[in-house]
C-alpha cells in the first residue's frame, strides 16, 4: 500500500469519525490520484465505511453523543434511499456520478462559505 493510501485511508477514517463526510476524501482520492473509475471507487467506499462508522458510532454511543430519535428516524428514510441509489449508480454511470458528486460538493462548500445567519446555535 502506498504512502498516499495510507495518508489518505487515516484521513478518511478520522472524517467518518467525526461526522464530515470522510468517505468524500476517500472517493477523491480513489479517482483523483488512484485512478479508479467512480463505480468502483464508490464500492470501495462502501466497505471502508462499515468498519469505520461501527467503531465511530461505538464510541459516540459511549459518550452519549447520539440522538436516538433522530437517528432512527434517519435510518428509516436513509435505508429506502440508498436502495434507491445502489438502483440508480449503475443506470446513471460514473461520469454523470462524478459530476452530481462534484455538484453536491460544490453546493455544501458554498453553503459552509456563507452560512444562514438567521439560525441561532
């Protein structure tokens, strides 16, 4: 494994942990810099995640930092979408993937540049 996918892989492990969307820095460095097509990388991603977030949720579990509520409620709308999606990626095809990935970052990026300063934390 080379020094990049190491770097890379810990990053990606510590944004999963802490709930930034790790799997983005993974999916960017799988067809960034490893040369691998969107489909794939996005497989890759997949699995990378599971042991990631297990372990993540495990210890945000332990510091009481999760929301139940709002968890399962996520679950319960999260799980028909991804059926949706894994439906979808093969249909749509990884340049029309990788240009929506590069849309929904760009959209999230301009969104954290300029904050709605009506909401009070």
């Amino acid at each position: 494994m080379s020094p990049g996918a190491i770097a890379f892989s810990l990053l990606a492990g510590a944004g999963i942990a802490l709930g930034l969307g790790g799997g983005s820095i993974l999916l960017l460095y799988l067809t960034l810099f490893a040369g691998m097509g969107q489909l794939k990388a996005q497989g890759i991603n997949l699995i990378f995640f599971l042991p990631s977030s297990a372990f993540a949720l495990f210890l945000h579990s332990k510091q009481g930092l999760i929301d139940k509520k709002a968890a399962l409620t996520s679950i319960m709308w999260g799980v028909p979408g991804a059926v949706l999606g894994a439906i979808l990626a093969p249909l749509l095809g990884g340049d029309i993937l990788r240009k929506l990935f590069a849309f929904m970052l760009l959209v999230l990026g301009i969104r954290e540049l300029f904050p709605d300063r009506r909401k009070k934390k």
